[in-house]
C-alpha cells in the first residue's frame, strides 16, 4: 500500500481529495483550483482553504471533509 510521505505539499492533498470525492477540477493553477461547477477554491496554508463563487468569498474552511461536502451539497 503506497502512503504519503510525512511532508506534501497542501494542494496535491486537496487535488487527491477532490478526485476521491467525485468534484471535478475545471483547471488548476498552483494552490488555485477552478471547479466544474464555479466554485473556486483556494489553498492558503494547511488546513485551511477560502471557498469562493464568482467573486465572493462564501467561507473558510479549515477541514477538508466539510469542504467538499458542502460543495457537494451546493453543485
């Protein structure tokens, strides 16, 4: 079984999330990834991402878990 070395960095954990979870990725530049369904998510610093859509920051999420569910629940 392949894991994780002790030390990643925060947006390969996110893209690895994401496509665990089923949220497509329309286009990835660094920490930024640009989702399908226009929600934009930010990598800020480990544990902690800035969720926005067309401009507006909705809310900082610091577990990844409730972040995908909520852009689950909101696509």
């Amino acid at each position: 079984m392949e894991t994780l070395p002790p030390t990643y960095p925060e947006a390969d954990f996110v893209a690895y999330a994401f496509a665990h979870m089923g949220i497509a990725v329309a286009k990835r530049e660094g920490r930024i990834f640009e989702l399908a369904n226009g929600f934009v998510v930010e990598v800020e610093s480990k544990d902690l991402y800035r969720l926005s859509h067309e401009g507006w920051v909705i809310s900082p999420f610091d577990d990844i878990e409730k972040l995908c569910t909520f852009i689950e629940r909101n696509s």
